[in-house]
C-alpha cells in the first residue's frame, strides 16, 4: 500500500523538518520539498498499521504544523 503526506511546518524550519523525516526510511521511501498548500510532500510504503504508525508519529516532530495523508487506493474503472 502506498500513501503521499503532506505536511506543513513552521516557517523556516523545512530543513530540519526534511533531515529528521530522512532517518526514517522503513516506511519513508521518498521526500520532496513543495510549493503548494503544503511544504513537504512524503511517499510512505508499507501496510495501513505501519502507515498510521508513521504518521502519528509524524505529529510528535514539534515544527510540524499539519499533516494530510492520501492514501492510495484500487478502482475498478471499466477500461
């Protein structure tokens, strides 16, 4: 299962935000620095328990402001 967290965080501290989210690669398996809504965006692999996992554990990182994570899912379209 694949999931995208977008995160936003204090001003000025995408950095330091970027080099903490970079020791947790298990789940973590690419983060990118975006402009939008959002200041990082982070592709997370794993199952639904480890991804509710790591993103509450996202939420203990103080320069964190908000997290939303899109999780992606299968959808018989008819193509």
């Amino acid at each position: 299962m694949r999931a995208l967290c977008l995160i936003t965080v204090k001003p000025g501290k995408v950095d330091s935000v970027v080099a903490i989210l970079k020791k947790k690669r298990k789940i973590v398996k690419q983060i990118m620095v975006v402009a939008g809504r959002a200041d990082i965006s982070v592709l997370l692999q794993g199952n639904i328990d480890e991804i509710n996992s790591i993103v509450i554990d996202f939420k203990k990182i103080k320069d964190i402001v908000t997290t939303e994570t899109l999780i992606e899912v299968e959808v018989d379209l008819g193509w």
